[in-house]
C-alpha cells in the first residue's frame, strides 16, 4: 500500500512542514543504513505526502555526513513517485535576490566524498542525466511560486560543492564566470539517486544571501540570515502546498522508466545478496 504520493526534503531552516493533517511519524530501516530522521507522514492539500528534515530536527548533519542513498531508498519504500526538495541556497547572480527561489533545471559537481549511486557490487547502470530534473515537476513548482506570490525563477544552474565551509573569493567567482545561477551542499546526490530510483525530482532553491563574491557580502549579519531563513521557510510550505495541490496525479515524464537500459550487466552475472539488496530498485527488471 503506497503510503506517500509525494516526499518532500527539507533543508536549512525549514524542519517542519506546516499544514499536515493525519500526522504520524515512521522510522525507517535501509539496505544502504538509516535515513536522516524519521518520515512524517501526512496529507497536504488532500494529498498523501512523506516530509524528511535533510539535517536531521535540531541541524545535526553536515552535508558530507547525508546518507543520501537511505533517505532516496526509504521514500521508494513509502511509494513516493516524485520528489520535491527545499533547500537554502547562495546567489551568484545580482539578479537572484535574497527572498528569490530558483527552480534549478541543471547542476554542477564539485563534491569529493560522496556516494551517490545505489550500483555496484556486481551490478552496473548508467542512467541518463542529461537533465537531471524532472520537467514536469519544475513548471508546477514554477507555477506554484505565482500561486502563492513568491518570486520563482525557473531554470539556472545549481553549483552543488562539498562543504562546510563556504567558498573562496577565487571559486565564487570560476563560477559566476560559468554563469552558473546558486550554490548549495546538498542536492546533487539527490538528483542522481531519486533518478536511479525512478522517482521525479525537482529543488526549490531559496536564496538565502549573496555568495562571497558579492561586494557587499561581508556586510550580511547573522541576525539578517536567520530572518531570511524564517521568510524563506514560510514562503517554502506555501509554495510546497500550491505544489503538492497542482501536482498531476499521473506521471507524463520518463522519470518512471529511467533504469528500462540502463542496465548493463548479464542478469546471470548479479550476485544474489545484490539482487536482494537492490530488488525495490530493480526488481521489476530482473524477473
């Protein structure tokens, strides 16, 4: 019995997700370990939704220290088809202001210590990733910014780095040179996994200050963040809300199929512990 239609991640500031009703709480085991925190379950807008706070309630996780493969692995457990994920982000245009959302339609890679596929261990895929998110979910969440008079800008490029500490002068600035649009810690191991899952993803990514390449970045103080953080929450369970109410109830993307060739190894070949391990994953490929 499909418990969630929807997941919903929850980044820096947003631990919560206000609106709920038929709460309850379910703490989830993996092949791949233990999620973040337990799932609250719910419905929002008449719809059944899972909502996962990314650090942990309380912030208690560094970007590095995500299992990212749990946390995708327990939302297939649940059923959820799609994937919608809220972050905080830094700006690297003038043009996206603090308070902006960017729906992101690309990412760039600059982790080093992360796991972010659930292959190996005898078995290989390779799943297209050209565009990493799904499109069909973008242009409702783009939608939803309008509904709920948020300023949302759809497409730009999501500059996912390693973390914790921020970037250099010298980096921020490679990167505006790319034109990418903001930088985060978090959500490109997501993308990856969710599409390896087979579950639509999208990231709502809310600006929360300038990068440090900004003139006047040094003069920000955290009493002025934390403010942003608090808008950029309540302005994110509106947005989710507006999103999760306009969601399609069936999928017309290709997100569902990603893993029917990507496939590579002999079906013979797979160990039967990896066959177990990854059977919610690809299961209805290997009969």
């Amino acid at each position: 019995m499909q418990q969630a239609e929807i997941g919903i991640i929850g980044g820096s500031g947003l631990y919560t997700m206000p609106g709920f009703s038929d709460v309850h709480e379910v703490t989830l085991q993996t092949p791949f370990g233990d999620p973040s925190d337990a799932y609250i379950l719910g419905k929002l807008a008449g719809r059944k939704v899972a909502f996962l706070a990314r650090h942990a309630r309380g912030h208690k996780l560094l970007p590095s220290e995500l299992n990212f493969r749990a946390n995708i692995h327990a939302f297939k457990q649940l059923g959820a088809e799609r994937i919608i994920s809220v972050s905080a982000v830094g700006s690297l245009k003038e043009e996206h202001k603090p308070l902006d959302f960017v729906i992101p339609d690309q990412f760039f890679d600059r982790t080093r210590h992360r796991i972010d596929t659930f292959f190996g261990d005898g078995i290989v895929a390779h799943v297209g990733f050209g565009d990493p998110v799904c499109g069909e979910m973008t242009k409702v969440v783009s939608a939803a910014c309008q509904a709920a008079s948020v300023t949302g800008k759809l497409g730009g490029t999501y500059v996912c780095m390693e973390g914790p500490q921020f970037s250099t002068k010298a980096e921020s600035n490679v990167y505006r040179s790319w034109g990418a649009a903001v930088i985060g810690m978090t959500n490109l191991q997501e993308a990856k996994l969710a599409r390896e899952a087979e579950i639509c993803y999208a990231t709502i990514a809310m600006v929360t200050d300038y990068d440090c390449w900004h003139p006047h970045h040094d003069s920000v103080t955290a009493e002025q963040i934390v403010a942003v953080l608090t808008k950029n929450a309540e302005n994110a369970a509106k947005v989710v809300k507006a999103t999760v109410e306009a969601m399609p109830k069936v999928r017309s993307c290709k997100c569902g199929s990603a893993l029917a060739h990507a496939i590579m190894t002999d079906r013979t070949k797979i160990p039967a512990a990896t066959k177990e391990k990854l059977a919610l994953i690809v299961g209805k490929y290997l009969k």
